[in-house]
C-alpha cells in the first residue's frame, strides 16, 4: 500500500458487518471485566463525555475519548430520538482507534454493534457478579436494539426460563418477543413483577420503572438516562443498593442518581476487584451504567486485533 505523504498507512474502515463478524462475545465478557476493573483502579485515562444538544434535530451528540495501555480511542455518537420514524436507527456510532504509543490512526469503524453488544456485556458482567446462580426470569423495558444484545449477553452468563419485554410500541414489542424467543407484556409492571433480573433500555426521561415493583433481591440493570435531566427509575426504585460503572459519571450525568439524591454505594469495578463488599444476600441492587468510554476503546481494540489475524 502506498503511503501518504505523512508516511502513515491509510487506515481501514471497518463497515458494520466486518465489526459484527469480527466481535465476538465470549472474548468481550472477560475483556468488559478487566476494564471496568481497570477503570475502578485508575489505570484508564478517561474524561466526562462531551454533550453537544441539537434542538433544531432533538439530537444530541456524543464525544468519548479514553486511552488505555492498548488502545487510544474516541467515540463519536449522534442520539435522534425521531429518527425511527424514517426507519433508521436512533443511535449511530462511530469509533476511531489510535496507537496509544504514537497517536497513529490504526483503523475507522462503525460503532452500533459495539455498542449495542459492549453495553449489555458490561450488564452481564454484573449480573454474574450480583445474581445467583440458577434459572432467572428477566423483564427488558424496552425493545430495541439493547434489548436483544441484553437477551444475548444475559443468556451467556445465567439460564435464563423467560423473557418478558414492554414498550411503549406493541408492534416493536412483538418484533423484539419473536427475535429473542420472549414474551411481550401490555405493560411495564406485568413485565417486572416478580423478575429476577430487570434491565431498564429506554430512552424515557421520566420514570418508566417504579421500586414497588421489584422482587426483593433483584438486579437492576439501568442503561438509559445518560443525561442529568433524565429518569428511568423513581425514588423508590434508586432507594435500593446502588453501584456505578463510574461514580464519576453517575453522580455528573445520571438524573436517576441525582435527582433521587441515591448515594452510590461503590463501583462494579471495585467489587469485581475485591475491593469492595459485596451487598448482603436478598438485597435488591441498581446497577447505574453510563457505558464508559473504555468500554469502547477495548471493544474497538479487540476488533482491530481480530481484523489483522483475519487479513494476514
């Protein structure tokens, strides 16, 4: 290949089915753990996320830089709530990997699958570390993309005896109950009562999931409300045992957190460290994920590994 006259190789994107091909699960779930561990520990340089607000669009844009000893990334995330009425994805992602030793470019890639499949890995790993072992029911409120990546992820780690899904879209309900082989609800209470596991996956700024609903002893997985103003979860719910991918991030940007005035009990990180107790046996647990930065640099970095052994 030629070289620029920067003498730097022009580096390759990678479409949205190379990054499907070439991301593989079972390698993702350890590679999350280490990295929220490393976050928790302070060996990942990672800023608050910049937020730019499109009101023209409703939209929002997203900038994630984070740099770990293997990989210099950012993420670059455009949020267009509307954009499902002309049947295109609402989030869209892209991702830049860096040479950590250089600041070289290495490689350009579509960042929807990698969220969408790092944001429930992270999940995964903390459900294996906080939910029991044995056959679990779990309630997904919302049933988009995150929805199924989360039935995927979830099933790897526990059994799983049902999957009950609710939106407030009956139609996408049906879609999302077919692809993961679950069951639609009519509504989000019928999905959560008595669930072992419920994952909050909405893009609601005001509650959608009320704490009188919980079983005692569940797992929370609450992935949205990435903004300071919004809400999935009331009061009652944030009563409940609290741990952060980033107590950082979750007390700047989580309106859950803020605006409930929860206390974050401690980082998943720490706990999965051994740093940090785990919480009593039967108490019920909210696990507030922002979805770090890291989290898609190391995503992008094991891609950008596995396309070099496939091109070789």
């Amino acid at each position: 290949m030629p070289l620029p006259p920067t003498g730097i190789p022009t580096p390759p994107y990678l479409d949205d089915s190379a990054v499907r091909r070439l991301l593989r699960l079972d390698a993702l779930l350890p590679a999350m753990r280490q990295a929220l561990i490393d976050l928790s520990a302070g060996r990942v340089l990672q800023p608050l996320r910049s937020v730019l607000e499109l009101p023209e669009q409703d939209g929002m844009l997203f900038l994630k830089p984070a740099c770990t000893d293997q990989a210099l990334a950012t993420k670059l995330i455009t949020l267009y709530p509307n954009n499902a009425a002309q049947g295109l994805p609402s989030l869209l992602a892209t991702i830049v990997l860096m040479d950590p030793a250089t600041g070289a470019p290495l490689a350009l890639m579509d960042g929807t699958w990698i969220t969408e499949l790092r944001t429930a890995a992270v999940s995964a790993v903390a459900a294996d570390a906080l939910v029991s072992p044995g056959p679990k029911v779990v309630a997904l409120l919302g049933s988009g993309a995150l929805a199924r990546s989360h039935a995927l992820a979830l099933r790897a780690v526990r059994e799983i005896s049902q999957i009950r899904i609710w939106s407030r879209d009956p139609a996408n309900v049906a879609r999302c109950a077919e692809a993961i082989d679950g069951i639609g609800c009519a509504s989000a209470e019928e999905a959560v009562r008595g669930a072992d596991i419920v994952c909050t996956v909405t893009n609601a700024m005001t509650p959608v999931l009320q704490g009188a609903w919980l079983k005692p002893g569940a797992f929370v997985a609450a992935i949205g409300a990435p903004r300071p103003t919004w809400r999935e979860l009331d009061d009652a719910a944030m009563a409940n045992v609290v741990i952060a991918d980033s107590r950082h991030s979750a007390e700047h940007e989580a309106g859950d957190v803020i605006h409930s005035g929860a206390t974050v009990y401690g980082e998943i990180g720490e706990l999965l460290s051994g740093r940090l107790a785990r919480p009593a046996p039967g108490q019920t647990v909210i696990f507030k994920a922002l979805g770090q930065a890291v989290e898609d640099a190391v995503a992008a970095r094991l891609v950008y590994d596995a396309y070099q052994r496939a091109s070789r």
